[in-house]
C-alpha cells in the first residue's frame, strides 16, 4: 500500500469515526449507512485528486507484491 493510498484509507475511517459519534447509530444498517457515508469522503477526496493529477492514485500491485525484488530493484515503491 503506498502512503497515499494510506492516507485515503486513514481519511476514510477517520470520517466514519467521527461521523459515528455524532450521529450515534445503534443497528447494523445505521452503523453501514455511517461507514459509507466516511467511505464516500475518501472516495471524493480519492476522484478528486485522481482527476487533477491525470492518473489513477491506486497502485496496481497486489499488496503482496509491493517492496519484492525484481533482478535486485525494489518495484512497487513510489520513487522506485
């Protein structure tokens, strides 16, 4: 996971935790109604960026694949 997938993925519970306390949901499906509305935060945030930069912000590696050695490089590492 790259840092700023990271970072989406931090904005995204942050949201729904902080969402969730002022909303105070008590069943399941209002607790799944917050977690998607903090979802949604992220993936705005995520589409917006995505859209200034021209390219998609998620790394195509499987999260298994990120920091193994290619012939002695390091792939899937931003910078690499």
């Amino acid at each position: 996971m790259t840092n700023l997938e990271l970072v989406l993925n931090m904005l995204a519970e942050t949201s729904t935790t902080e969402l969730s306390k002022k909303q105070k949901p008590k069943t399941f499906i209002e607790n799944k109604n917050v977690a998607r509305k903090g979802g949604s935060v992220a993936g705005v945030a995520r589409e917006d960026l995505e859209k200034k930069l021209g390219e998609s912000v998620i790394n195509p590696l499987n999260p298994r694949e990120l920091g193994k050695s290619n012939n002695g490089k390091i792939v899937g590492i931003e910078g690499s």
